[in-house]
C-alpha cells in the first residue's frame, strides 16, 4: 500500500514530458493554406502552398495537404524544413474567419428554405 503512494505522489509531482514542443506548427507558416471550409483555422484538409502539383491540361495546381507534407521527409517531414514563420498571424486568422463566413451564411440559408418549404406544405 505504501509503495502504490509513493508511486503516485512520485508521478503527481513529476514535470510534464511533451514531445514535439520545440518543433513549429505548420499554422504558423507562410505556406500554411486553412481548409477555406473549415470553422476553425486548423483542419485535417489545410493545404501546403510549399508543395502541390500543377496539373499540365488544366494548369490548375493541386495543393499537398499539410498533415501529409510534415508526415514526408522528402517534403517539409517531422522538423519542418520548410517552415517559414508568418509574421502577421493574427491577420491570417481573421482573414480566414471572414473569408469561411459566406459557407456558413450559405448553409443556413439552405436549411432555412427547406423549414420554410416543411412549414409551407402542410
């Protein structure tokens, strides 16, 4: 009984262990591109600007996603090769928090006329 109490007083008192904590965010990267869909300013479906692929018919470039990018050591991979601090995050935010409004105005305006469709039928 006693050694389970030193074996938690002993793990209570212990300083946290994070991995990763020196290695930047690719959200604060220049090339770091948020999923123009999402709420959030970070999302599984953020691109890379750094890397992509021009399609050679339609010159359309298809951006790599982020998650994938840093998962590659042959692109940014673990440590963030490419990584290029954004200087003026906060305005990156707030762009994106503008820009993912009109989906949202969109959204509602389409459930809104399908209740109004409902409430009118009967």
């Amino acid at each position: 009984m006693r050694s389970t109490y030193l074996l938690l007083a002993a793990v209570a008192n212990s300083e946290k262990t994070i991995r990763n904590i020196n290695i930047p965010a690719c959200r604060n990267c220049i090339h770091y591109t948020p999923a123009i869909y999402s709420r959030g300013f970070t999302s599984s479906f953020s691109r890379c600007e750094k890397f992509g692929e021009k399609d050679i018919v339609t010159d359309e470039i298809k951006y790599d996603f982020a998650d994938s990018c840093r998962k590659d050591e042959s692109k940014c991979g673990k440590d963030g090769k490419g990584f290029v601090e954004e200087t003026n995050i906060e305005r990156k935010i707030w762009k994106h928090a503008i820009l993912s409004r009109p989906f949202d105005i969109l959204i509602g305006s389409f459930f809104s006329m399908v209740f109004l469709s409902y409430l009118t039928s009967k």
